[in-house]
C-alpha cells in the first residue's frame, strides 16, 4: 500500500523543519538538513512539504534586474543558435528556467561561470524568490477572451525533477519545491527507455501535446539526475487578421529566389518603428499585456541586422515604438525546432558545469555531478486567429567520471619499479593474458 512518509532533520539544537513524501517507506527517519533523502518505491514523487511560496516578498527592482539578464541570455543565446540552417525557434526562458534550478545546487567556481553566463547577477537568496515571482506574475497573464468566449491568453509554466532519488539533499529540494514548484519524480535511469517515456509523457501533457519526445533513452545512459521545465502558450491576437484577405504572396528567400506563402493582411493602428536598415512593428494579443515584435530587415541587409539583434537594439525599437496607421503582411507559418544546447553553453563560458570539475555538490553533498546535456525543443504556430507556441527543457546530470580512461583490452606493456630510486625491477608485456 501507498502511504505517506514523513522525514524530519533537526535544525540546530531546538529549531526542526521536515519533508514529506508519497510512496512505499519505512518509519521516519531523524536526519541533519544537509542529509540525503532516503526514497520511495519508482513511480512516486518526493515533494519537499515546504509548499510553493505564491506570495514572495520581492522587490519590483529584483524582478526588473532579473528580466534584463534573462533577455541578455536570451540574445546571448540567439547569436550561438544563428549560424543553424533554417528556421529558429526556442524559448530562452524554459531554458533559464530549467537552469536556475540547477544552479540551485552548484557552488564555487561552477556557481559563478554559471551565473555569468545565464546573467544572474542577484544574489542567489534574492535569485530564486525573483524567479519565483516573475513567473507568479506571468502566469496571472492568462485570462479568458473578451466577451468570455474561449481563453484570450494562456500560458502555463511547469517544472519537475526525475531521479532514483537516492542521496539528493533536502535544502536543494526544498528551494526547488518553494520558488518552482518542482517536486522529484522517481524514475529508473538503468531503465532508460521507461525513463525517457515518464519524462516526455509528462513534458507532452505539460505542452497540449505540443513537445513530443524531448528525451531519447540514449541521454539518460549513465543519468542521476534530469530536471525539465515546459512552457506553453496560446493567446487570440488583439487585432485578428480576416480570413477572408489571406493570399497566397510571394516570399524573397536570402538566395534571392521566390516562393508564394499564405500571407495574412490587415491595415489598422499598431506600434510602429523605423530605423536604419530595418522596419518594427508590435502585435498585441488579446488583453495587450503581451505581444509579438516583429523586425523586418530591409532588402540585402539581413546578416548585417540579425548580427546586432542585442537587448540594446530590442530596447532602442520598444521605446521609438508609434502607434501609426499601418500595412501589415504577415506569412502565416509553422514549425518546430530541436536543440542540443551542451556545445552551445560551452561556448558561451559554462564549460565547466559539462566536465568532471563541476561542483554541485549542494545537490546530493558528493560533487560527483556534472552536466551532460542540455536538450530543448519548440514548437510555434501562427495564423489569423492567434498564436500558439510550447517548449521544454531538459538538463541530464550525470555522475562524474575519471578525466582519461585506461581500459587495457588490447596487448600492453608494463614494468615494476621502485618509486624512490626509479630503479626498474621488472619489465614485461601482456599479449594474452589468458595465456
């Protein structure tokens, strides 16, 4: 029978805080804070039994500082990515998201690159209650259609941790439950198809079926430990465009060839800017509290651009935004894009949270864990009606592992020697050892 355990360390020498979790257990068990939680049966969820903060006392300015440095990241992010072929898409916040939590329980030198690189720039007691209320107040964005009439905006934002669940400590456990709402899930990694199966279903629901299979088995050989995030969006434009004025136009591709898209139409009073080289203009979704920028670049002056698409250029369009009387074209469009972000978070200075000198040992105290991978797809559509976009984040923890490996499966030579005088006693070679 499933039941409900209850795990109680002692705080000092009179304060006591607790967690509790659902599944098979024992009797509860005494612990210090930074003991590893002793776990369930596969199939159930560790939750912390500190609930979710829905009231965080952040200050409006941490929010602000917060949203800068993702929208830093965010761009960081893009020039990497911009050298793929195609189509892009992705959602920088899922990712930010997904690694805050993991930076949760990094310390030392892999804190700090970290944090350098996701621009974090609050201090980490500050970093996690901001988190926590800017997604509080995204989340108060969703709202039903005016007039009541199907939703005019939704936007859900979730997060989960999977593991076996053996060894992981409760303070990086409790920050995660409180500012994320994230709880563990205990899965098999030596049963990796199943595994990946549990975390998709869940990223797949999470998502209106939008993000499908965002993890293969083959990620999670050798994982201990895969905290997601997922996103999803859907929201009626606040100007729909008629359908009866779509058209099939043609589409100048950057080879100079043409090709004859749906495009939708419609002229009305929107934000506008122009500025050297480009035109920009902002469509509202239903409510107005969030909208789509659209930059188009000028004829021949793509590359030049998208190479200064930087929060400062985002910023300098917001503010010489116009409400102007206003042609607007606009293709209508779907796709999805895959991501494996390692080689990406490398480059911009995260190496270390990849290699064997990681050090986030504030999750389960061994300092064993690393990053392995970072695995990210998104899915976004628009037409006449709205736009609907989803996405998800995975970030696989493994155990460390030795720098270099000597696996002596082949024929190699050897000798005996005295470590002090470096005299050599014996030398010899192995050719089959079961000679």
């Amino acid at each position: 029978m499933y039941r409900t355990a209850m795990m109680t360390w002692l705080a000092g020498s009179l304060a006591a805080t607790s967690m509790a979790f659902t599944g098979c257990g024992s009797d509860a068990t005494l612990a210090t804070p930074n003991d590893p939680v002793t776990t369930p049966d596969i199939g159930t969820e560790i939750r912390s039994d500190k609930v979710r903060d829905t009231t965080p006392t952040v200050a409006d300015a941490a929010i602000a500082e917060l949203a800068t440095g993702n929208s830093a990241f965010a761009l960081d992010l893009y020039t990497e990515l911009q050298a793929a072929e195609g189509n892009l898409f992705y959602s920088p916040y899922s990712v930010s998201l997904a690694l805050a939590m993991t930076y949760a329980g990094a310390t030392n030198d892999t804190l700090t690159t970290m944090a350098d690189v996701l621009h974090f720039t609050l201090a980490e007691p500050e970093l996690h209650p901001a988190f926590n209320a800017l997604d509080l107040d995204l989340l108060s964005r969703s709202h039903a259609a005016d007039g009541g009439e199907g939703a005019g905006l939704t936007l859900t934002l979730a997060n989960a941790l999977w593991s076996d669940g053996e060894g992981f400590l409760m303070p990086f456990l409790d920050t995660l439950a409180e500012n994320y709402g994230a709880g563990m899930h205990l899965v098999d990694f030596a049963q990796p198809e199943a595994a990946a199966a549990s975390i998709n279903a869940w990223v797949e629901e999470q998502t209106e079926s939008k993000i499908k299979d965002l993890l293969k088995p083959e990620n999670l050989i050798d994982a201990r430990l895969v905290l997601t995030d997922a996103i999803y969006f859907k929201a009626q434009w606040a100007k729909p465009f008629p359908r009866e004025l779509t058209v099939d136009h043609d589409f100048a591709l950057l080879d100079g060839s043409h090709i004859a898209v749906p495009t939708m139409v419609q002229a009305d009073m929107f934000a506008y800017a122009a500025g050297d080289g480009y035109q920009a203009v902002q469509l509202d979704y239903d409510g107005e509290e969030t909208s789509m920028l659209v930059v188009l670049p000028d004829a021949g002056r793509f590359a030049e651009i998208e190479g200064g698409f930087d929060p400062a250029f985002i910023a300098a369009i917001v503010d010489a935004l116009v409400d102007t009387d206003v042609s607007v074209m606009l293709p209508r469009w779907s796709f999805e894009s895959t991501f494996s972000l390692a080689d990406t978070l490398k480059a911009l200075g995260m190496g270390e949270a990849f290699s064997a000198a990681a050090d986030f040992s504030r999750m389960d105290g061994t300092g064993t864990l690393y990053i392995s991978d970072v695995l990210h797809k998104a899915f976004v559509a628009v037409n006449e009606d709205g736009t609907e976009a989803a996405a998800a984040t995975a970030v696989v923890m493994v155990n460390g592992i030795p720098e270099a490996n000597v696996h002596a499966d082949r024929p190699f030579l050897f000798v005996i020697r005295d470590n002090i005088t470096g005299t050599i006693l014996f030398v010899g070679r192995v050719l089959n050892p079961a000679a």
